[in-house]
C-alpha cells in the first residue's frame, strides 16, 4: 500500500522540479536568443526525434489509435 502512494507522488515531484528547470533555463535562453518560435520547434523536433528513436528500439510500444492499425 505505501509504495502505490509514494511511487506516484514521487515521480510527480520529480517531475514538478524538473519542469521548474527546464522553464527557468528556457527563459535564460530567450535573453541570448530571443526567437521563441524557433526554440519551439527545436524542442518540437527533439521530441519528435527521441520519441520516434525509443519506438525504434522498442522501450515503449507505440499508442495505438483506431487510425493506425
């Protein structure tokens, strides 16, 4: 019983703190680089990529929609 409240509550702090980092890093970048249209597609395109890179290996299946068979 303990671990099913202290996993979840776990990985929702760490990924509170996290996104703290990342959008205080993300504002840094926007005073030397003050294009937020292009640090949005980067960061859209890492995504893209890292996601498309794990399914090719196959650490998580794919979401399957009624559109992809």
């Amino acid at each position: 019983m303990r671990l099913t409240v202290i996993v979840p509550g776990s990985a929702i702090i760490i990924r509170y703190f996290l996104n703290v980092i990342f959008n205080t890093l993300n504002k840094k970048s926007y005073n030397y680089f003050p294009y937020p249209y292009f640090v949005s597609a980067i960061h859209l395109g890492v995504g893209v990529v890292y996601c498309l890179g794990s399914w090719t290996v196959g650490l998580p299946k794919p979401f399957c929609t009624p559109l992809i068979s």
